[in-house]
C-alpha cells in the first residue's frame, strides 16, 4: 500500500516528476536524483509487497479452511484452488480493463488513485478480520532441517542400511528414538535418521548434533520435496509456452480489430480471451460440469491433478499449434497481396481459438500445480508449496528468453533472415510456434513417465 501511494504521489505532486514535456528535445528536463528515488522507491516497495502477498496469501486462505483439531477440511481441495485462482484472474481482468481506461481517459493522477484507494480498502479488510484468523506457528527454520538431512545423510554415507525392513534399528523421532520406519524411496536419505550409538547420539532422548542426527520428519520432508521436482521441471516448458507475450501482440497488430467505423480494438487487448476463457472454465467446471457428470455418473466424479496437468500441457501444445497456422495462414494471404506495409488481411476472430486453447491450458495446469504441491508436500512445508508455481514461472520465462536466442541464432546461421525478425511478414513465426509445440510435447510425454514412475 505504502508503494502506490508513494507512486501515486509522484503523478499527485508536481515537484515529484520532471516538468512537462511536449515534443522529445535536448531542452525536456531530466529527473533529479530525488524524483528518481521516490520513483524508484515506489516500486522497490511494491515489489516487496507483490512478493509477500502471492507468496503467502494462497496457503494462508488454505490455512483458514481447517478444522478445530488441526486437520485439514474437505474444502482444501481443487475448488479452494480453482476458485482462488478465479478471483485472481478476475482481478487481472479489472486491471486490464478498468484501471487502463482510468489511465487513458483520465490521466496518471486518477490512474494511480484507483488502485491505490483499493489498496487501502484492502489492507483495512485485512486488519479488521485478524482476530479471527487462524495463525499457524513455526519454531524452526524448514530449510535449516533440510540441509540438515542433506549433511547428515553424507556424513552417514558409509552405514549400511539393511535390506529387511524389520531389522532391529532405531530411528529418530521428534520426540526422541521410537519405533517406525521411513519409506523406501530415497532409501540413502534414511541414514540421517538412524540412531547408532543412543549413548553417544542423544542426550535426554535429544539429537546432540542435529547435522548428524535428525528425525523421520525432517527426512521424509525432503524426500517430498524432492519427489515433485520432476513434475515441477515439466512445469517450466508450460510456462515458456505461457510467457509467449510480446508475439500475440504483435501478431494482432497484423490482424484486422475494426469493430465499427470509429473503434478499433487495440492489439494488447484480445489477450484478455485468454483471461476471460480460465474464468469461465474454472467456474463451469466446479458448479455445472463436475456435478452434472456426477449426477450421469451416479458416483463422485472428479479428475485427478496429474490427469489435469497432463491435459493442461496437451491444450498449450494445441494453442502453439493454432498459433503457427494462423500466421502460417496469415503470413502467406499477406505475401500473396505483395504489400508488407499495409497487411491486415485476416480477421482478428482466427486468433481466437489460440487465446482460448491458451485461457483453458491455463485453468488445467497452472491452478492444478498449486493443489498438486500442497496436497503432496507435507503440512510444514505448504509455504513452499505454494511458491513452487511462481518460481516455476519465473525460471520459465527465463528458459524461454535461452530459447528463443538459440531459435534466432540457429534460423540465421548462413545468412538467412531470422525466424524471430521484427518484420513479422520476413520472418517465420509459424515455425518458431512449432518448435514450442514441440517442446510441449516432449513435455507430456516426460510427465507421463514420471507419474508412472510415482505411481510404482
């Protein structure tokens, strides 16, 4: 809140930007050193902000839905996530529409108040809610714990574990050495928690060098973690295909938007399809079409979250591919009429099934991720787990800034012209789209694999 305010001061107060400037000269004033800070400082704090609010606000609304005994509710399940991510789309929505109208129609200083005034009300509705939160406490460091394992299981690595399970061994329990077991799976990470020597190890039931000895708790939490890296790598290629932003634009520049003789739709606007079709899907899906196929049915009906991921992949790869044939489609009508300045030749509706397919992969896999990280990671770790999805999409983008330097560099060698020049007419875009196409998939494919792999 303190960032938009800050930033809408600098459009509220003269002596907080640069003086006007008509016409780009020598003569236009640059920023001083402070207007720059404030400027700076602003979006420094809402930065900040951004990231504690998505970071924390998810699992802090799952956290609300649980019963008096500390168990999770029933309602933490797909429709809190659908239903989550809907509400945010939704507001992605208000923001593309209403706060741009604001900004164009009534200037920076109304533009900037908009969002800031909802801001308040929002941080107002917070605090006046708090008492009745429900606050869940941490009185250790999870990373701490599980670099702890990490050390301990290499400082363990000569031990020998039994092959039967029933050998008589100790193992490390939160409240001192019992008996238990930990899974199979990562079997060398369970020499962290194996108790040795109980007179040298512990001291009143207690670890006396936690790097050396830790519990079945903390070894079991990164077994977790580390089970959904797999499907959280996969995750990246879907993201690449979502980071796809500046294209479409500039694919509907080429498009023709004219609704009527005096408006026009500008070109970064038909994305909001996209917003619009994971809106609608997420909504049908958890109040018409799960009930109405349950009640055909005569049982509950519901698909599963790697079922959903897996579809989610195949409809981004199905939008790349939509995407390619419309500016093959396009590219062609246009080289056809031999005139590269004037080629709004098809219509803007072709890029509608592309923004859709996009808009429904959206709704199955990225909502989906979320529910998946929270419902297989354990209840310490559900921070992490619904943060998995941003950092996804974060190494996404970058991955698809490596992909599309190596596309440019690879289609150019020899002296052709780029795939990705900016003459969308020169290039060849359609191709480029293929190779995403490609990429996802490969993509299923490997995720296929890897639930089969987490089902044995």
């Amino acid at each position: 809140m303190k960032g938009m305010v800050l930033l809408w001061s600098t459009a509220l107060i003269a002596q907080a930007r640069p003086p006007p400037c008509d016409q780009p000269s020598d003569s236009c004033s640059p920023p001083t050193f402070l207007q720059s800070m404030v400027l700076c400082s602003s979006l420094g704090l809402i930065s900040v902000g951004a990231g504690g609010i998505r970071a924390s606000s998810m699992v802090f609304g799952a956290d609300q839905l649980e019963n008096e005994d500390g168990k999770e509710n029933s309602g933490v399940d797909e429709s809190y996530f659908s239903w989550y991510y809907t509400l945010y789309m939704f507001a992605m929505l208000m923001g593309y529409t209403c706060v741009v109208y604001v900004q164009d129609n009534m200037g920076w200083t109304a533009g900037f108040a908009f969002p800031s005034v909802l801001m308040m009300f929002g941080t107002v509705s917070f605090f006046l809610g708090s008492p009745l939160y429900v606050r869940v406490q941490t009185n250790t460091s999870l990373f701490t714990g599980l670099f702890q394992v990490l050390v301990a299981s290499y400082r363990n690595r000569r031990f020998k574990l039994p092959s039967d399970a029933t050998t008589n061994i100790i193992y490390y329990h939160k409240n001192g050495p019992a008996p238990g077991f930990p899974s199979h799976k990562l079997r060398f990470l369970n020499k962290a928690c194996i108790v040795r020597d109980p007179q040298k190890d512990l001291i009143d039931g207690r670890a006396r060098d936690p790097w050396s000895l830790c519990t079945i708790d903390q070894v079991e939490e990164l077994k977790a973690l580390l089970s959904v890296v797999p499907i959280w790598s996969s995750g990246m290629i879907m993201f690449v295909d979502l980071s796809q932003n500046s294209f479409p634009v500039l694919q509907a520049t080429a498009t023709n938007r004219r609704i009527t003789s005096g408006f026009t739709v500008p070109a970064a606007s038909l994305q909001i399809i996209t917003t619009i079709s994971t809106i609608l899907w997420v909504g049908l899906k958890d109040s018409v079409l799960l009930p109405l196929a349950s009640r055909v049915m005569g049982r509950p009906v519901n698909i599963s979250t790697t079922r959903r991921m897996g579809i989610g992949i195949f409809l981004s790869s199905l939008a790349m591919m939509a995407t390619a044939a419309v500016e093959s489609i396009r590219r062609g009508q246009a080289i056809k009429d031999g005139n590269s300045s004037e080629h709004h030749i098809i219509s803007a509706l072709w890029l509608v099934p592309q923004y859709c397919l996009s808009g429904l992969s959206d709704g199955f896999n990225d909502i989906t991720q979320s529910e998946f990280y929270y419902s297989e990671l354990p209840r310490s770790m559900s921070s992490i787990a619904s943060n998995l999805s941003g950092l996804g999409f974060a190494m996404g983008s970058l991955l698809a800034s490596i992909v599309m330097n190596m596309v440019d560099s690879i289609s150019k060698a020899g002296g052709h012209p780029s795939w990705i020049t900016t003459d969308i007419n020169k290039g060849r875009y359609d191709y480029y789209y293929l190779v995403l196409s490609g990429l996802s998939m490969a993509n299923m494919v490997i995720i296929l694999f890897v639930v089969g792999l987490m089902v044995l």
